[in-house]
C-alpha cells in the first residue's frame, strides 16, 4: 500500500450524487402530497390510512433502525473491538420475535396511533402523558444529535460542507414529512436503504480488489485478533461478551422496536395483522443484511490499517472519521463513489430523523392536542399534524445546532437517551404481560426504573471503565510513512460507546469500578427488570389483585393462538370502530368524560361498556 499517497476531499461529482440523493427524496414526497387523494384526516398523514403493506414497511423499519451513527460508528468498532459485534446478529432475530408477539397483538388490535393512548387505556391519562413528554424530550435530543455528529465527522475528513448539510437533512427532512406523511416516510425509506447498501457495498467490493480478495481480508483479520466471536464470560462488567450482547441487546434494542413510537407507528400502519408481523420479519433480513455489511467493512477498515492505524497515527482525531477517511483513501480514483458514501451515511440519518419527526407529530397530535380539544375535525387534525412536523423539523434542526455547542457532553446525552428506553419497556411490559399491576404501581416501578438506570449510567459516564472492562484490541503504526500533510485536530466523541479512551487519574472506589463499570448494553435491562419488580410489588400491596381489568389490554391466549388463522383464512383486519363513538370525541375510550366500566371477564372482544 502506497503511505505517501494524499487523501482527496470532495470533487464536483461527489456533491451531484449527494444532491440527488436529497433530490429524489424531496420528490417522492411530493408525490404522495398529490397522489391517493392527498392526506384529508389525520390517519391519512400519521398511518397511511393503515393501508401499507409488508414489504416497504419492512425496509422503513431498516432504515430508520440504521442511522448515520450505524453506517460510521459500527464499522469503527469492528475495527477497535472486534467482530464479536456481528453477535447482534442473534439479538435482532430475539427483539423482532418479542415484538412481533408480544407487544404487535395488544396495540394492532386496539387500532391506536400512538403507544402512548394504550398507558391511558390501561392505566390513567398521568402515566400516559408521563410516557409522551419522556419519549419527546428523548427523540428531540437524539435527532438533534443524530443530524450533527455525522455531518461533523464527514467535515472534518472530505471538507463537506458541516451547517450546508445539517440545514439540507434537516430541511429535506421536514419537506418530505410535512407534505407526504408516513407514506412518504416509509418509501423515501425504501429508497435509502438502497442507497445504504450500495455505499457498504462499494468500499467493501473496491476493498476487496485492493487487498486482494474477501479471504485476505478475513485472514487479516484473523492474525490480528478481530475474529473473537466467542466470549462466553458472564462477567456483566464486560463491555462486549457473548451475554452482555444477547441479554443486555435484546432489552436494550426490545425498547426501540417493541414501545418506541417510531418504530411501532410503522408496522400497526399495515392493513393486516398479518402484513404488520411479516413486515418485522422480513426487516429482520434487511438487519442482518445491513449488519454482514457493516462488520465486513469494519474488517476492511482493519485489513487497510492494519500496520498504519490513522488514529493513533494522528490523521484523524476520532475514530468515528475513519470510515470517510479510507472511502476517500480507496474510493478516490472513482468520481462520485465517495459522494454516494457520504449519501449512504446521510440516508441513514434521513431515514432516522423522518421517522421521529412523523412520530413526534403522530404523539402530539393524539396524545396533547385530541384529548383537549375534541371538537376538531378531521380535516382540521391533518392541518395540524403538518404544522408539527414543520415544527419538529425546526426543533430538531435547532437541537443539532445545540449539539455542536455540547461538546464532549453529545456521547452523554446519547447514553441518557438509552437509559431512558429501558424504565419504559418496563412500564408497557407491567401493562401488557401483569394483569395485576395497577397504576400506583406502574408509576412507581417506572420512577425507579429511571432512578436505577440513571445513577448507573451517569455514574459511568463521570468514571469510565479501565481499558480491562472494555477490551480495546492493539492498533499498530510501525508501516507509517509520517509524512501526511494534513493533521486533523478537532475532535469528537465515537457515538455509542462508552467512553473506552478517556482516562481518569483520580482514585477509583469499589462503586466506580463495579456498578459504574457496567457494560452499557446492561442499563437498559436494569431498567426494564427494576421498573418490573418495583411495579409488581407496589401493585400487589395497594390492591392490584381486586382490580378488573378489560382482556384487550393483555396479551391472551387468542393473541398467540391466531397466529395459525392465516393456514384457516381468517386474516384480522383492524377494525375502525372498535370502541363506541361519543358525539364530538374521538373513537377510542381513553378520550371519553364518561367513566370507564369494565366488567365482562368471558374474554371476547365485544367493546367496551358505558
């Protein structure tokens, strides 16, 4: 490999196939503005009508499950841990299995927009309006972070242009959101998970040639350590081992895919029950896909570098540059390849800041605005719901403008962010797998929840694991020819990790090198078990067992057992009318002055009686 030759920036080409990414998006949006009788109600925008079906709501949950953070941060950690991280391989087959069973049957057939309504339902309008404003304020923080810490990694490496790209993602973003709603989501999704594709692919075929083959990649890999998928330790202090990835993955990503607004606002979009489950199955496919890609990118990375690492070598200041900096190293000879990687990068970031810009508006819509203001029309609420997207879209493009100011505080925002999935997996699992629990309960158990999961990970952020817990592999420089011309020097912090490369000479207490060493993946599942035992305990002492609660809101043996309807021909179709419609309300009970009395215990579904 020639040392001494330049790393290119960005030419004209790079830029063309950038815009016309951006382009494409923007007309697809366009498109369902237009088309099918534009968006008249709010079911239009926020669901697509609940007419989609499986296939493209499978690439949309891909997409935007994959983010910028993903396309430049796995890689990276491929390349400084290992390939013990293509084991969430076997994570996403377990969280797709749980939501698909679990958490799909209670909220498709209670035919709600956000997940939040089914807190109301279940519980009271406080725990519900609790779950709302947590999950705005923690989608605002990560799109925010999710637009900026991308476009400052590929500044810093190709010179693209930092605010130019925020301020396009952002306002595509907004324009797709605002004019298309969720269809127009949901299939510029499908298109940049096309995009994401093709950029993996290209580095790692380009890769590959220039290396000499796919085996000299893995064989690379091999002397050099990176082929450690077994670690069987059980010791959860681990940063990666084989438990801390499946157990601690599995409630970590369960959170997103199974409660999360953006994802579930997605897959109860489908027609059927059918389409809904056999869209999170076939996504789990396009997970793997993306996963295959990105481990074997992150060995190309290591197979390149192997004997002159960037890092440590002082060409770049943050491991989170070295993607863009070896696509500019390899791809540079092609015009317009590194432009389709930065494409790939910001269609992950596209996919990801649509999404929860059309799921804020879908929770503000049906969870602050309807309940309040009942005499709304239909026509009206779709008004208002594109006046949020617009709003979000501006929001989000103020919090990235925020998180540049954050400095090294953007990689403790991240992990607070994950900190909060875990209370609130807890908190629909008391819901819908705990017929006992009672609402005291439930608020109680998810207060904990956040108490428990935020000491540990604030804590792990103020005294980070020793380089023992984290298992850093060896990066060598002895092949350098240091006579680079350029040193990057400003720097930012690797997205999802947990502060492997700092370093904290102050004396460490038995607290800081135990609980506060907890592998990352584990402060989720803290979380969701504490929330659990806490809510269950408090239930059972303030009278849970007395309480009668409708069937609908459980998972039952009928919602397990209708899995084999499809081989009988009886395919559940969501029902509109599910509930009794109050003059001037909404169809659903959770929005009805009248009280609630719910006392038909034979287990059909016959509606809910006034």
């Amino acid at each position: 490999m020639d040392r001494s030759r330049a790393i290119s920036t960005f030419v004209v080409w790079d830029y063309v196939v950038f815009g016309g990414m951006l382009l494409i998006s923007a007309v697809i949006g366009l498109y369902y503005a237009f088309s099918g009788g534009k968006q008249q109600t709010s079911k239009d925008f926020l669901m697509g009508g609940r007419r989609m079906s499986a296939v493209p709501v499978a690439l949309s949950l891909t997409a935007s499950f994959m983010s910028a953070v993903t396309v430049l941060g796995t890689p990276t950690e491929v390349y400084r841990f290992g390939a013990i991280f293509s084991l969430f391989g076997i994570t996403y087959l377990l969280v797709v299995v749980i939501s698909a069973e679990v958490f799909l049957p209670v909220f498709y057939k209670l035919g709600i927009t956000s997940t939040y309504e089914y807190l109301e339902l279940r519980f009271n309008k406080y725990i519900r309006l609790c779950g709302t404003i947590v999950y705005i304020i923690q989608t605002v923080l990560y799109t925010g972070i999710v637009i900026y810490a991308p476009a400052l990694a590929l500044n810093q490496v190709t010179g693209f242009d930092l605010w130019g790209a925020v301020v396009a993602t952002g306002v595509v973003c907004t324009f797709y959101c605002t004019l298309g709603g969720l269809k127009a989501v949901v299939w510029t999704d499908v298109f940049q998970v096309g995009i994401m594709v093709a950029g993996f692919v290209s580095v790692i075929i380009q890769a590959s040639v220039i290396q000499g083959g796919i085996s000299t990649i893995v064989n690379h890999a091999k002397d050099g350590g990176r082929l450690n998928f077994w670690n069987f330790n059980p010791n959860p202090l681990q940063r990666h081992t084989f438990w801390t990835i499946v157990v601690g993955g599995t409630f970590t990503w369960t959170s997103l895919y199974g409660v999360n607004q953006s994802q579930v606002q997605r897959y109860i979009s489908c027609k059927s029950r059918f389409q809904a489950k056999l869209s999170l199955y076939i996504n789990l496919v396009g997970l793997w896909v993306i996963l295959v890609c990105a481990v074997l990118c992150g060995l190309s990375l290591y197979s390149r570098y192997r004997d002159c690492d960037p890092w440590t070598n002082k060409q770049v200041s943050a491991l989170d540059q070295l993607m863009p900096y070896l696509v500019l190293d390899i791809l540079q000879d092609y015009p317009g390849l590194p432009g389709l990687f930065v494409a790939c990068a910001y269609s992950g970031t596209l996919s990801t800041v649509s999404s929860s810009i059309n799921a804020l508006a879908a929770v503000t819509v049906e969870d602050l605005i309807k309940p309040n203001f009942r005499s709304l029309s239909e026509r009206s609420l779709s008004w208002i719901s594109q006046g949020m997207s617009v709003l979000f879209g501006v929001l989000c493009i103020g919090m990235a403008a925020l998180a540049s100011l954050m400095g090294a505080l953007l990689q403790a925002a991240l992990s607070i962010i994950g900190m909060v999935g875990g209370p609130l997996l807890g908190l629909f699992s008391l819901g819908i797998l705990v017929p006992f629990t009672n609402s005291i309960g439930a608020f109680t158990g998810l207060l904990a929840g956040f108490v428990a999961s935020f000491w540990v990970g604030i804590g792990a952020q103020l005294y980070p694991p020793l380089p023992e817990r984290t298992m850093p592999l060896s990066l060598e420089t002895y092949g350098c020819n240091n006579t680079h011309g350029t040193n990057w020097t400003t720097t930012t912090e690797m997205p999802f990790s947990t502060s492997a490369f700092q370093t904290h000479r102050a004396d460490r207490t038995p607290l800081m090198d135990n609980w506060y060493s907890l592998s990352y993946l584990y402060f989720s599942t803290l979380g969701t078990l504490v929330t659990l035992f806490v809510g269950m305990l408090i239930s059972l002492s303030t009278g849970g067992r007395k309480q009668n609660v409708d069937r609908r809101f459980l998972l039952t043996k009928e919602d397990i057992l209708s899995n084999f309807d499809i081989f009988t021909k009886k395919e559940q179709v969501l029902s509109y009318n599910s509930h009794p419609v109050e003059d001037g309300g909404t169809d659903n009970p959770a929005f009805n002055h009248m009280e609630l009395n719910f006392t038909n215990h034979s287990g059909k579904i016959s509606g809910t009686q006034l």
